[in-house]
C-alpha cells in the first residue's frame, strides 16, 4: 500500500503506542455512545473515526502530516486499509458535517443521523480491530 508523502510520514511506533491510540479512539466512543444529545453523539463519533484511522495508519509504520486536507486522506487511507468503500462515504459525509459546524456557522445533527454514525462507528471499530 502506498502511503502518500505529501500528507504521511514514515515513524515507528511501539506496541504499547499502537495500543494507546486505540484506547483513545475507545473513549471517545464511549462518550458518544453514553450520550443522549445527538451533537455530542456526533462530535466524539467524528472524533473516533479519525483516531480509529490514526491508529490503523500508525500500525503500519506512518503518521499523517497536519496539513489542508489531511482529514480527508487520513479517512481514505482508513477506507482503503479494511478495504470497505463506505467507510470513505461515511467519513465524507461526517467531515462535511463538522466543517459546516465549524466554519459555516453551524449545523444541526439529528437523533437519526446521530443513532445512524454511531451505528456506522461501532461495525468500523470491529472491522478496524481485526486489522491490528
């Protein structure tokens, strides 16, 4: 798998690193899954998304390089690597989301699109562990 030099670094991570990265991905999850307000279900949903692939993309010897568009490639990295074009889709869609938030003064996430992400999060976490 080619690891683009533009938005990866090569870095070696140890074992326990891996490991920590994954526990973070996991609290994050748990937060969202703990909690009723489709916002905050949503914001640490996209949070583990993007730390779920940190970890995966860690796992194989790179790190992603902090720049315009990372969150992007860091999600099609994550696609490509469990080998599930939805999870690009999914991403996608959540990174939209969070800019609009962010930057277009606002969104509203939904009980539905909320229940729908987490959804989503929980099979990416299965998948995502078998990987490791």
């Amino acid at each position: 798998m080619t690891f683009e030099p533009e938005f990866f670094q090569k870095q070696t991570f140890t074992p326990e690193q891996i490991k920590q990265f994954w526990k973070n991905a996991e609290k994050d999850l748990a937060i969202a899954v703990k909690s009723d307000d489709p916002e905050v279900i949503f914001t640490f949903a996209y949070h583990a998304l993007l730390k779920v692939g940190i970890t995966l993309i860690a796992s194989k010897g790179h790190k992603v390089k902090s720049r315009t568009g990372h969150h992007v490639h860091l999600v099609q990295k994550l696609s490509q690597l469990i080998g599930d074009p939805d999870i690009e889709l999914y991403g996608d869609v959540m990174r939209r989301k969070r800019n609009a938030d962010l930057y277009l003064g606002g969104s509203i996430v939904t009980q539905k699109e909320a229940d729908e992400y987490l959804r989503f999060l929980k099979e990416l976490f299965k998948k995502a562990k078998i990987h490791l």
